[in-house]
C-alpha cells in the first residue's frame, strides 16, 4: 500500500497568515493527489484533485502543486472558516490512502 | 444540486452485521445519472483520520475492497432507486465509526459529494 504521511499534524496560525501544508507519498503518484476539508462532524469536502485542479466553488486562495512523491496545499490568506483539518489522498493505485490529517488550529 | 443521504446511526453487538445505505439524487440536473458514477465507502474512527474501504461501479456492479476489509464487505447498488449500500459483518470495536458514502469519479479514485455520514457504534 502507498503511504501518505503530511506534515505537520496541527499548525497553529492566524486569520491572514499564508498556510502551506506538506504530503508526502512512499512511492510516485504521479499527480495523482486531491486535498479534502473536514470540518467536526461533517463529511470531507473535496478542494483540490490531480494535485493542482481546483474544485468547482472552491475559492482560489485554495492551490496545490507537487508531482512524483512531493505535494503542497497553501492557503494563501487563511480566512476563518478555513480552521479545519486537511487530508491528502493518493489517487493512484489500490487501495486509495489517507494522509492523517493536518489540523489548523487558532494561535 | 447532488444529494447523497445515509441511514441512520446504528449500534450493533460484536459479531452481528451492519447495513448502511446512500441515496443519490440530483445527478440529472447535471446531465447524468446514477449508473455514471461509482460509489466509495470510506470510515472514520473516533478522533482518528479516514480510511478507504472500497468501490462499486453503479454502471456494472464492479467493485474493489480494501484487502483488510476483503471477505467481511459487501458493497451493492440498487440501480432503480439509485441506492448505495455497504454491509459490514462480523463486527469488531474497532469497527465502531462514522461511515461515509461518496460520489466516486475518474475510475473510483476521486470523491466529489459526501453523504452525512453513519455512526455504527459496535458495543456489547
């Protein structure tokens, strides 16, 4: 199975500030990666496949990039109802794996 | 807009068996239909990240099971309602979580529309 591992697992941050989120993948996928939000008791929303593609309604503070093993999520100037957590997903091979979460948290 | 709705929350005693089910609509308004899509199952252990359990194709019934899940699974669709379900047997603790049904696109990899979520609690 392909191994995502992100970092870092909570940053603490402030409405404003330039967020970038690292995944990483124990094998090449290619661009193979979407980005989720999961807000507490909610159900993931999709923000960003093939690692770069921003989902329709999705605002553009919201981007990605990487290739191969290598993947960012930034946030360009994190807005308040951006405080959530964030997951990566590999798309590229069975079965389908999770990062574990990054977690934005208030500083 | 896509709607997927769940069943309710479950508690089930260890060894039973769980159904939950995902009802889709408003895939018309977009030009498609139920049968163009795939449906995912993914879970969510309390306080823990998500977990990939499997895929049906709606247009042919296919389906990949996560190797950990294979032989206690079973994902089926019903076409004419356009309905999802998954069913977990044998039930442990630790399947104890909130499972989620999600619209699957570009060949099962990708998951666009989530369901509410279904809590199992699997307690004796």
């Amino acid at each position: 199975d392909i191994q995502m591992t992100q970092s870092p697992s909570t940053l603490s941050v402030s409405v404003g500030d330039r967020v970038t989120i690292t995944c990483r993948a124990s094998q090449t996928i290619s661009n193979l990666l979407a980005w989720y939000q999961q807000k507490p008791g909610k159900a993931p929303k999709l923000l960003i496949y093939k690692a770069s593609g921003l989902e329709t309604g999705v605002p553009s503070r919201f981007s990605g990039s990487g290739s191969g093993t290598e993947f960012t999520l930034t946030i360009s100037s994190l807005q308040p109802d951006d405080f959530a957590t964030y997951y990566c997903q590999q798309c590229n091979s069975y079965p389908y794996t999770f990062g574990q979460g990054t977690k934005l948290e208030i500083k | 807009q896509v709607q997927l709705v769940q069943s309710g929350a479950e508690v089930k005693k260890p060894g039973a068996s769980v159904k939950v089910s995902c009802k889709a609509s408003g895939y018309e308004s977009s030009g498609y239909t139920f049968i163009t899509f795939g449906i995912a199952w993914v879970r969510q252990a309390p306080g823990q990240g998500l977990e990939w359990m499997g895929w049906i194709n709606a247009y042919n019934g296919n389906t990949n099971y996560a190797q950990r899940f294979q032989g206690r699974v079973t994902m089926t669709t019903d076409t004419s309602t356009s309905t999802a379900s998954m069913e977990l047997r044998s039930l442990k603790s630790d399947d104890t979580a909130v499972y989620y049904c999600a619209r699957a696109i570009r060949s099962g990899s990708l998951f666009d529309q989530w369901g509410q979520g279904t809590l199992v609690t699997v307690s004796s």
